[in-house]
C-alpha cells in the first residue's frame, strides 16, 4: 500500500480549495457537534439527520422527529434540546433517529459530502478514528467546522492531534503547511489542552451563555468508540 496524502482544512470558506471525490473527509466540530454526535451514537442512538436549515428542522419536528437544533448556542424554540453532548444521554436517545442542526458542524457535512466518505471526528473518539483511517487506502482531509468561516483554536488543535498520530503511523505524507501549522499548535496544546483551550473565542462565548459545563468532557480522549458516518444523508455509526 503506497502511503496516503493528508491535509487539513482550517475553514469551511476555503473547503473548495481541498475539495477531493475519492477523498474521506473527517469534518471536526469540536464544542460541540462532533463530541454531541459520537456521544449520542455511544448512547445508542439509531441514526442521526444532519440538516443545515432552521426550517428543514422544523418540518421535521411537524412530522414528530426527535429534534436537536441550535443557532449561537441557544436552542430553538421547537427544538426539544441543543447540541450539548449532555443532552444525548441514553434514556433520551437510545433507538431514536434524531435530526440535528447547529451553527457551523451540520453545514460542513453537507459540504463534504461529495467527498468518497465523511466521517465524525474529535478528541472523544479520536483513537477509534486514527486507527480505521490507517486501515483504508485512501487519502484524508481533515475539514475543521471553525466559526461562521473563521478558523478556531478548538478544532485545530483537534485536527493537529489526528494529524500527529497519522504522520506517526507512517502510512500517511503530506505537502501541507495546514497540517504542519495544526500539528505545531497541538504540540504547545498538548501540555495542557484546557488551559490552552481557555484562550479560544468559542469557549469564552460557551462561558458567557452558560453553556460551557462540557468544555472538559469535550477535550477528554477516547471516551467512545463511536465512528459516525455519513451514508445517504443520514448519520450511522459504523462501530455499532
């Protein structure tokens, strides 16, 4: 097996510069869509629909769906809950198929889903990640959710610490000073990645909202073995 090319990208405003069809794409939300994710899938979940507008939810609230939408942080009013992580637990969700909207990650799925395959990732599952990556022979894009198109400390320190673990199994090459860039800020992150975390813009606006009561279990690895995947449009965890 010839070694496999790695890139990331830092925000959703350039996607169409790494934009690859016979590419996996791993789409990192870290706080809080990806964690929420892998951590309903770990709950039993069924299935989970990723839509990116406010009114594709509500249609199918009206049809009697579990629904899980936010904008800013703060839950919609026809939502039954927001996209904490805490939110997903297994008397919620276990069995259900849940539709989901947030922000910035469920816009970025549909974004990579030309890709061959799009994946879930962040530090929660990212042992059980990394090591199904080693196994395909394909080339990865690691597409970080960022905010509103800007690039974000959370994500990129995420991608860094995927990024890492890839290059170290020596079964991936990259050219791309993304993935070195990401690598280097994960490696100062690294030595304590809540305090460094304390610096990012998303934790400070979880922090003024009330919302940041998952910040630590976010940056926790390996909670779950959960590796959710996208197959037609629907949301399914391949580790279940």
């Amino acid at each position: 097996m010839s070694k496999k090319n790695l890139e990331i990208c830092l925000s959703p405003a350039i996607f169409n510069k790494y934009e690859n069809k016979d590419a996996i794409v791993v789409v990192i939300d870290v706080l809080r869509a990806s964690s929420a994710i892998c951590t309903a899938f770990s709950n039993g979940a069924l299935k989970i629909i990723p839509v990116a507008e406010i009114h594709e939810a509500e249609e199918f609230k009206k049809k009697g769906y579990l629904v899980a939408a936010e904008r800013d942080g703060y839950v919609l009013d026809f939502a039954d809950f927001g996209n904490s992580p805490f939110n997903f637990t297994r008397e919620k969700v276990e069995g259900k198929t849940i539709v989901y909207s947030t922000t910035n990650g469920t816009r970025i799925i549909d974004m990579a889903s030309s890709s061959y395959m799009t994946i879930i990732g962040t530090f929660i599952n990212i042992s059980a990640i990394t090591e199904w990556l080693s196994m395909q022979d394909r080339n990865v894009i690691l597409f970080c959710a960022g905010w509103k198109d800007k690039i974000n400390l959370e994500d990129t320190i995420c991608a860094g610490a995927i990024a890492k673990r890839l290059l170290e199994s020596s079964l991936f090459t990259t050219i791309c000073d993304s993935v070195y860039a990401a690598i280097d800020l994960w490696q100062m992150a690294s030595l304590n990645p809540l305090s460094y975390i304390e610096k990012a813009a998303q934790r400070s606006r979880l922090r003024d909202k009330g919302l940041d009561n998952c910040i630590e279990y976010c940056m926790t690895f390996d909670l779950t073995g959960s590796i959710p995947f996208i197959e037609n449009g629907i949301l399914k965890d391949m580790s279940g």
